[in-house]
C-alpha cells in the first residue's frame, strides 16, 4: 500500500548483481554452478533471466549436492573436461597411439557464476582449481562471506562477491556509523553484522520512504548498497563488490 516498501537482503538482487557486474566487464558467456536447493535455484534463474536479458548466454549450470563433498564429476562435466577426455581417447583409438594431452576447460565460456556458502565454497574451488576451472573470472555472492576472515578461505582467493559496503569498511557517509566504531557490539560482528547493517538501513530508509516512493530509481546511500525503490514498491540494492586475497576481503570498484 501507499506509505509503506517491501526491503529484504535477497539471493536473487545479488544474482542479478553478479549478472549486471559480468556485461559491465564484457563476460557474456557464463557457467552456472549452484546448489542442488531452492536458494540456490533462486539465485540460478535470477542471474540466468538477467544475463539473457542483456545479451549474454548460460552456457552451461551444474548442481551440487550442499551436503556433500566430492563434486568432482558434475564440474567435470559442466566445465567440458570429459568432453576433452573423450576427444583424446577418440584420437588414441583413431591413431592407434598413447597420446599425452591434459584435459582443458570448454574454451566458449567468460566467467563462472559460483552460488555457495563459506563452507561449501572452501570444498569446491579445491575441486575448480583440480580441473582448471579458476582460470575463468569466478563471481559469487555475499554468502561465500562468512563475516570474518580466517586463514582457510586461502582456498577462495581470486573469487569477487558482492557484500554489504558496510563490511567491506566502505561506506563514506558520515551519518552511518562504521563496523569499528560498532565492535563492541556482539551483533555487529560475525555472521550478524549483515543483519545489523541491514538494520541500519531500515532505520535509515523511514523518513525516505515517500520521497523514493515519488522518484522511483533515484539512491539512497546506505550501510547495505545503494538503496532505490521500483514502481511496485520494492527496495532496489546495488550492493558493493570483493575480491578475497589473502585469504581476506578487499574491496574492489
């Protein structure tokens, strides 16, 4: 109704973030590897519907089982590698002789759209990594964040994923108070401090609301992104971007 808007931290706004992110980079041809769940289906068909809608191309999406741990076949296989396993063994049976080739990666692809929490991701690039898939440009979602940084998500250098600038120590508005000046609070820490920054700008957006509501597009510079209502009444997020090194996050343009 009138007076009010509808403002949540979803999976799909970041998908369709990472989609908008690959064009602005000139990466039309993507793969998509999510897990076999409904977030993560989500997230696939929201970054796909978008992709397309740009002119860009799935070229390929795998599921993975969240609960498991070698994926090896199914990266495989979306990455092209049995495809170029089978080419080899067709040349050894064609010339009768034991060629020496590695295996490589589908040639027609840009980047990689990887949807995965911190735990599943420290599982999987192991397994990227075995089949050469990190030499495409990976991009994910706050969820392989887990909030703080640890000397195990080595693993994850390389990958760029959007976040809340808040947690990146990127926000240059006066009026939001920074994560350090909010260390001693328990919530603004951790996995929480998503929440407490998303918190933050609720608060922020009440006084706005009618102005967005009448000037549908027009930012609002917030904790989370820049804020923006549609004509349906949702909360628009353009979100800030990553890229672990280090081990680390660091906020990169």
């Amino acid at each position: 109704p009138p007076g009010s808007l509808q403002f949540a931290l979803l999976p799909e706004e970041e998908a369709v973030s990472a989609a908008d992110r690959m064009i602005q980079r000139g990466l039309r041809r993507a793969l998509v590897l999510v897990p076999r769940d409904d977030v993560g289906q989500r997230a696939a068909a929201a970054f796909g519907e978008r992709l397309r809608g740009q002119g860009g191309v799935v070229a390929g999406e795998a599921l993975y089982d969240p609960a498991g741990g070698d994926q090896t076949e199914g990266i495989r296989r979306l990455v092209g590698i049995e495809q170029s396993q089978a080419r080899l063994n067709f040349l050894r049976g064609l010339l009768g002789m034991d060629l020496k080739m590695d295996p490589t990666p589908r040639a027609d692809v840009d980047a990689l759209f990887l949807f995965a929490r911190n735990p599943q991701a420290r599982v999987l690039l192991p397994q990227l990594k075995n089949v050469q898939a990190t030499r495409f440009p990976i991009l994910s979602t706050s969820a392989i964040y887990s909030g703080s940084n640890s000397s195990a998500d080595a693993e994850l250098d390389g990958v760029e994923f959007s976040e809340v600038p808040w947690l990146l120590g990127a926000n240059d508005d006066p009026g939001i108070p920074t994560r350090a000046q909010m260390v001693s609070m328990k919530t603004a820490s951790g996995p929480a401090a998503r929440l407490f920054a998303f918190g933050i700008d609720a608060y922020r957006l009440l006084p706005h609301i009618e102005w967005l509501e009448r000037n549908p597009g027009r930012k609002v510079i917030g904790a989370t992104g820049a804020l923006s209502a549609d004509a349906n009444g949702r909360v628009r997020r353009e979100p800030g971007w990553a890229r672990y090194t280090g081990a680390s996050p660091r906020r990169v343009e």
